[in-house]
C-alpha cells in the first residue's frame, strides 16, 4: 500500500480523488494483465475482452488523472520525472488502440499491459511532490520536446513488450512488420524530441548541445535504434530483430532513469 499512496501527487488531499485517479488506472493494467494471463491458460476468450476492456479503463483513469493535475498545478504536467512518466504511460495506450485497428489483432492487449503496469509501478517509487517551475522550465518549447520524447518513449516500450511476446514458441499474433511501424514511429519522434531539445536548452542555457549526460545518453540511444533500423533494412528479422527491440530499450531505461540517479547534470530534475 506504500508504493500505492505514492502514487497521489502531493497537491492532493483527497483519498478519493488520488484513488480515482492513479492507482484506479494501475489497477485497472493490472487486471488487464491478470485477466489477459488467465484467459491465455485457460483459453477464455471472454477473459480477453475483460482485459481489452480494463485496458481502456486505465487509459481513461489516468486521462482524468491528468487533466485534473493540470488544473490543480495551473500548468502542463511536464516539469519532473514524475509527471512525465504519466505523460508516457497515456501515450501507451492510444499507440495500442491503434496497432488493434491497423491489425484486428488483440495479442497487443498483453504487451501493452505489462508496459503499462510495470511503468506504473515505476511511477511508484518516483518523488511525486510538485515544485514551482524553474525558470528554465518555463518555455514553450518544454512542452513540444516533453511530448515528443515521451511519445517516442512509449513506442519504444510497446515495441520491447511486443517484442518479447513475440518471442514465445508460436510466435503468433503480433505481426513483425508492426514492431517495426512502431520502431520507426518512435525513432521520428526522438528526433524530433532531440531537435526541440536542443532549441530549448539554446533559449534557456545559451548552448545548442552541452554533451550534458542526458544529451549524450540521449544520442546514444537514437544511434541505437538507427542501427537497429538499418539491420532490419538489410534483412535481419525475426528472434534477432526481436532482441535488439529489447536490448535498445534497455538503453531507453538507462536515458530515462538511470542517467537521473547515476550521472545527474542538468537534466536531473526530469
């Protein structure tokens, strides 16, 4: 229950309210992926379209949970790690709407899920208090290179998920060419992320590029999946495509979180 109540954002007081909010949504991608587990052993159809369903109940919890964090704070929800991590988790889920229209296919239930559940209870162990902004923070171009690197963010995770779904016996259910649609989705969003990113940190620290270790990280991370686009371009496919998913998100895992607790810099309050 500790990790849950860490979940309420300090500008909070209501008990209701912060259930209603996060932990309703944590909830819900946790029965998502209780009743998607279930319905796999059990071979309960019906199971599945629960988990659908709770899936989509998460998304409108933490939909609420936003914007009423929005109002409370007079700002975007933009300006720490916290609150970017929420930004994160939302992008999940329209990303796996669309993979289920563009394909017919729920197998992505699962992947988006357990993405959704574990980045959740990440959320749980981050400092949930809210600050005034920085003057730093206080740009237009924050909210451009928060979303787009967020989104970017997301894509990368449901890729990594879908991936390692993909990498039972079967193989069944999720199309390859989908991980890479969202690879390459993900990629042209951290572009855009590292571009607006450098905009900004030239109008608040009058530096395109400080090699700050989040910038660094940052860039690693994008080679990362270039190379990786580029294998697959040139015919690696399968088990292999599948692996490098996921070892480039472990490099996404260290830029986001890692970097933040292990090399700090000027990007330590995101």
């Amino acid at each position: 229950m500790g990790g849950l109540r860490r979940l309420r954002p300090a500008s909070y007081r209501s008990p209701f309210m912060a259930a209603l909010i996060f932990n309703a949504a944590f909830g819900f991608s946790l029965a998502a992926l209780a009743a998607w587990s279930a319905g796999y052993v059990f071979k309960k159809q019906r199971l599945a379209a629960i988990a659908a369903w709770s899936l989509g109940l998460a998304w409108l919890a933490l939909s609420a949970g936003l914007a009423a964090l929005w109002l409370k704070l007079g700002r975007p929800p933009l300006s720490n790690q916290y609150e970017s991590l929420l930004v994160l988790l939302w992008f999940i889920f329209p990303l796996a709407f669309y993979f289920y229209r563009a394909t017919g296919k729920t197998e992505i239930v699962p992947a988006a899920a357990l993405a959704a559940s574990a980045l959740f209870g990440a959320a749980a162990l981050l400092d949930s208090t809210a600050r005034p902004l920085m003057p730093a923070l206080r740009s237009d171009w924050l909210i451009i290179h928060v979303l787009s690197s967020m989104a970017a963010y997301a894509a990368f995770a449901l890729a990594a998920a879908a991936a390692a779904w993909t990498l039972r016996k079967d193989r069944a259910g999720i199309p390859e060419d989908f991980l890479l649609r969202l690879t390459k989705a993900g990629f042209a969003f951290l572009t855009l992320g590292i571009i607006t990113g450098s905009v900004w940190a030239d109008t608040a620290w009058g530096a395109w590029w400080s090699w700050d270790p989040k910038e660094t990280w940052s860039l690693i991370t994008w080679l990362a999946y270039a190379v990786a686009l580029h294998l697959r371009k040139n015919g690696v496919r399968g088990a292999t495509f599948s692996i490098i998913l996921i070892v480039c998100f472990a490099l996404v895992l260290f830029t986001y979180f890692g970097v933040n607790f292990l090399l700090g810099g000027m990007h330590s309050y995101a």
